[in-house]
C-alpha cells in the first residue's frame, strides 16, 4: 500500500479520536452550564420570595398574555447586571 495513504489514514483515525474527545467534553460542559443555569434561576427565584407554585403560575400567565419583547428584553438586561454585580461581591 501506498505509504501516503497510510499516513492519511492514521491521521484520520487520530483525528476522529480527537474529535470524540471534544465532543465528549462539549457535552460535560453543556451540563455544567444548564446546572449553573438552574441554579441561578433557583437563586433568582427564592430572592424574590417565590415558591415553586407562584412560578408555575407566572410562567402559564406569560405563555397566555406574553409580555412585550422590548420588557422581556430590558429585564434581562437589568438581571444579567445584577448578576455580574452579585458575583463580583
């Protein structure tokens, strides 16, 4: 066999390790970023004296009577500044 085609191959199967690898990763970190998610949720939730029930109830009203873009927008806005600003202390 062609040693060209050898080496290609070889390459080839080392990059698709590599890429599994990765894929692998990526998918431990997708975890790792819905957990932190969640938990900030959670937090937001609880700082405003929420229970589990009164959430249910918000979301089934907005998935009713939606709110206006430029709102949602504005709110996560300000709430990503508040966040920031909570991580720093």
């Amino acid at each position: 066999m062609n040693t060209k085609i050898s080496k290609m191959q070889a390459e080839r199967e080392k990059n698709v390790s590599k890429i599994s690898e990765l894929q692998a990763r990526n998918k431990e970190i997708d975890g790792q970023i819905t957990e932190l998610e969640n938990t900030d949720i959670v937090g937001l939730v609880r700082e405003n004296g929420l229970t589990p029930e009164m959430l249910a109830q918000i979301i089934k009203a907005m998935q009713k009577k939606p709110l206006p873009v430029e709102n949602v927008l504005t709110r996560g806005a300000n709430y990503n500044e508040r966040s920031d600003t909570h991580e720093e202390n």
